[in-house]
C-alpha cells in the first residue's frame, strides 16, 4: 500500500503510521475544503470554493504553489482566519502530487471508500435481519470483494505506478 486517504481523524492517521509503515497519508481534499469554507461567510463561500479547486485542479507543482501563494495573499485581505486555516493545513492535502496525474483524480478523496459504505449500507438494509454474525460477515466481504475487482480492473492503472 502506497497511499492512504482519509479525513483529518488523529486515530485514522496514527493508525496508518502504525499499520501502514511506509505509506503516504493524503487528508481528503473535499473534507479539506468544507472545513475552511466554514470560516468564509455565505458570500465568499463560492470564490473560496473555486479558489481551493484552482490549486488542487494544478498539473504540476510550480502552478501549484503559485495558485497556492496567490490564495492566500487574497484571502489574508479578505479573511485572515481562512488563509492562516490554507497556509497551516493545505499540505496535508497534497500527497496525489507525488502519484502520476492519471490517478491524481480518483485518489484525492475518500469518495470510493463512502461508495463502498453506502452500497453495505443499501444492501444490508434489505435484508434487515441477519441469521447470524457470519450471514452479515460474508455479504460485507463479497461486495468489498466485488468493489476490488472492479477496482484493479478499470478503476486505476496499476502499472503507472512502476
């Protein structure tokens, strides 16, 4: 494993420093941005919003940190709270920079991962009441084994990573 995204949970993160020696953490872009869109009020909120897209939309590093310099020398005139929140927090969110630009898109938020819940959430639902432990066990485990095959197969270009 080379890559671990998530929210910013402490448990999450030292979880991953633990049992996942040797991967990267990415904090989840879109959790990123609804936290500092909670310091702008309602009237900034959609120039903040397409600001931080601005810089996590970036091809390279160099527009990176030029659209990541120009934001918050904006925002420090206009907010200080919602730059000082970029300038401190932003890194944590930058670690696809390090994977090809193919895989950039689908690795930045823990999007596939909520998915995945949603579609145990649906499916459990249907069946309401389980025989036993195991029943519900095995219905979890054959659709998280569906999403990785669907995932290796047309989800992410392995060999990129090579």
């Amino acid at each position: 494993m080379e890559l671990v995204t998530s929210d910013d949970h402490e448990g999450i993160k030292n979880a991953v420093k633990r049992h996942f020696q040797g991967a990267s953490w990415q904090r989840c872009q879109c959790h990123f941005i609804k936290n500092v869109l909670r310091l702008a009020t309602k009237g900034q909120k959609t120039e903040l919003k397409a600001d931080l897209r601005a810089i996590f939309d970036s091809s390279d590093l160099e527009t990176l940190n030029y659209r990541l310099e120009e934001t918050i020398k904006k925002w420090e005139a206009k907010k200080p709270a919602v730059a000082e929140k970029i300038d401190e927090e932003i890194v944590d969110c930058l670690a696809v920079f390090c994977f090809p630009p193919a895989h950039r898109v689908r690795i930045r938020t823990t999007n596939t991962l909520e998915r995945l819940n949603e579609e145990i959430r649906r499916r459990t639902r249907v069946v309401r009441i389980f025989p036993d432990e195991r029943s519900a066990l095995r219905l979890i485990t054959t659709l998280a084994m569906e999403q990785s095959e669907d995932w290796d197969r047309c989800y992410l270009d392995m060999s990129l990573l090579k």
